[in-house]
C-alpha cells in the first residue's frame, strides 16, 4: 500500500476543472457582490464585520481539533489588535496567539508564503504552550507522522506522512508551488489543492489543520486582491464528517476530484454565509436608524442585545421572561412593549401565551 505523497507522480493532484467551472464564475460574481455591500457600511461596521468573522473563523477552526476557545476574550484581542477599546479583562495566553493569527493572517494575505511565515503562525498558535511539541518549527521526531483511530480497542492508521527527514524539502516545494500557482490556477482549485497538499505534508507536530484553514484564507484574499471575510472553518465544523471522509479518500492516491468538488462547494457556502452577515449589519442599521423615534429605551436595548447574537437572535427566541431580565421591568410591561415591537415591524411573534416568543424581523428591512 503507498500513501499519496509515495507514488511517481506526487505531489501532481488530478480533477476535473471543468466540474467546478461554474463555481468559480459564481464565487467571482459573490466577490462584487459583498465589495458593493461593504460600501454601504459604514467604518464602525465594518470593523464589527471583521472582527466577527475572524473571531468565528478562529473558534470553529479550533472546535474542528476539539479545542474550545473563549470567544470574548478572543474578540477582546482581535479588538485590542485593531487599536479598539476592549473589556480590561486580560485575555488568556491561547485565545490571545489565535487572535494574532488571525490578524497577522488577514494583514499580509499579499504577501509571498514562506518557511518564515509557517513557522510564525505556528509560533503564535501555541503561544504560552509547554507540552514538548517543536514550536514554530517543523517536525524533526523519528517516529511516523501517522493520523490514527483507537475506537474499541484497535488501532487503525488512517494516513502516514512524510517522515520528518524529508519534511523540509518537500516544503521547500510547496512553497514554490503556493506561490506561483497564485498566476497559473483559478482561486478555487488552488484554495481546495492547496490544503490536501498542505495537509498530506503535515509539516508540524500538530495544528496542521488550523494552519491549512489559514492558508485558505490566503488564497482566496490573494485572489480578488484584498482581504476577503470568508470564514471557511464555519462551514465545514458543520461539515466535519464529511471533511475528513473527504480527506481521507486522498490518502492513498493522487485524484482529488472528490474533493475539489467538495471543498470548493464548501467555499460558496462560507462565502454566502459571510454576504448574509452584510446584509444583517446592514438591516441593523436601516431598522434601528428607521425606528429610533418609536422607540423607548427599554425597546432599544432588547433590539441592540438580540442583534448582538447574530442574524438568529437568541435560540427559539425571545421570550417575554427574557425581555424582563434584560430590562428590569415587570411581565405587563414587557408584554406591552414586545406587542408594540411587532406593531412596528421590529419583530414576529410566533406562538401563544407562554409559548410566545419573538424573532427579529430582518425580511421586512431588507
């Protein structure tokens, strides 16, 4: 049996550009499409729409390894990167080299990909960490790179790497490939070869996946010329099944058909999702800037706290003992101005008595 990385041919991944043909006109059309939203955000949005998709990226990249990041205090040093205030409280060692990353990441997409870079991003990703794991280098163990399972007892190797000797050179390669590819390959192919490259490498001791999600990014900014807000990891944590099925079918041959065809589906996806967050910010403005004089203050308050969960507001809504917590108020006050926000198109209800709970409108503003 021979690994991808073991037959004549590697590191030359095969498929068929014509399937995915339709998918690159589609992310190009997406790209102008978000480019013409943000020009109608205002600064302050922006930098909101920024830091809330690459702290998403930053969490889910992380729950993809089984890592749980704290999102305030990764959002507190994704602010405090971008000279904003942020809460005092000092943000843990971890959520603190993620959000360097992130930032580092998103600030020099332009720029060639080197060994120097690599070995930065992964410096800053186990930042404080003191495990024995080679920092800011690549692999040099003897022992086999192997990914494994170790379900009831038996042990299954699912992919063995290039061993740590040859790690080096077979990144000097990949480098060089990363960086002209940029002229001679479609954004798409190159962002979904370039991670089954990158991941086959498996260059460090470990967050390969979490740098390869990165080097994505790269691509896709490096693509259109500016900083794209694509949070791919989004995406495929609801995906992670598939992702790694997906990964593992490469593992013993050199045809990434599959793959290129999911993963580039995976892109569109992530790409959507981040236009949808646009429009949010967008209806947030228009609603609150439209409403402003119909509004008492308590209403304000529970419209800015359940635009601050996201595009879903809170899970199954709000309810009326939630209005009461948020503002201090009594249930006939709550229920009088909740009524009143519905009468006013700020919100839907759904549901009856206390099963009644209220979403956010959006449809109404857009």
């Amino acid at each position: 049996m021979l690994w991808n990385w073991e037959h004549k041919n590697w590191p030359q991944f095969t498929y068929d550009s014509d399937q995915i043909s339709q998918r690159e006109k589609e992310f190009l059309l997406a790209v102008g499409k978000a480019s013409g939203c943000l020009k109608s955000v205002n600064e302050g949005d922006s930098r909101k729409l920024i830091i809330e998709i690459l702290s998403l990226e930053g969490l889910e990249s992380a729950k993809i390894e089984g890592e749980t990041l704290d999102r305030e205090s990764l959002q507190s040093s994704i602010k405090r990167h971008f000279g904003l205030n942020s809460a005092p409280k000092k943000p843990s060692v971890k959520e603190a080299g993620m959000a360097e990353l992130l930032c580092n990441a998103y600030e020099t997409f332009d720029k060639p990909l080197t060994h120097e870079m690599l070995g930065q991003w992964h410096a800053l990703l186990f930042k404080g960490r003191s495990d024995g794991i080679e920092i800011g280098e690549y692999r040099t163990h003897k022992e086999p790179m192997q990914i494994v399972s170790n379900r009831y007892g038996s042990l299954k190797v699912f992919f063995e790497a290039p061993p740590s000797k040859q790690v080096k050179k077979e990144m000097d390669v990949f480098i060089k490939w990363f960086n002209e590819s940029r002229k001679k390959l479609s954004a798409l192919q190159r962002a979904a070869i370039a991670h089954i490259y990158f991941e086959s490498i498996h260059p460090f001791e470990d967050g390969n996946g979490r740098i390869g999600r990165v080097l994505v990014e790269k691509i896709l900014s490096q693509s259109v010329g500016e900083a794209v807000l694509v949070a791919i990891s989004h995406v495929l944590k609801k995906r992670k099944k598939e992702y790694y099925e997906e990964l593992q079918k490469c593992n013993l041959n050199l045809d990434a058909t599959d793959w290129v065809a999911f993963f580039t589906h995976v892109i569109l996806q992530a790409q959507q999702e981040s236009i949808e967050r646009i429009y949010f910010i967008l209806t947030k403005s228009k609603m609150l800037a439209a409403l402003s004089e119909k509004l008492n203050a308590r209403q304000e308050k529970v419209l800015i706290r359940i635009f601050a969960e996201g595009a879903t507001g809170f899970k199954g809504g709000l309810s009326a003992k939630n209005y009461m917590s948020i503002v201090k108020c009594s249930r006939a006050t709550a229920t009088r101005d909740l009524n009143e926000l519905v009468h006013i198109k700020a919100l839907i209800k759904v549901g009856d008595l206390r099963y009644a709970r209220y979403l956010l409108n959006i449809k109404n503003w857009r």
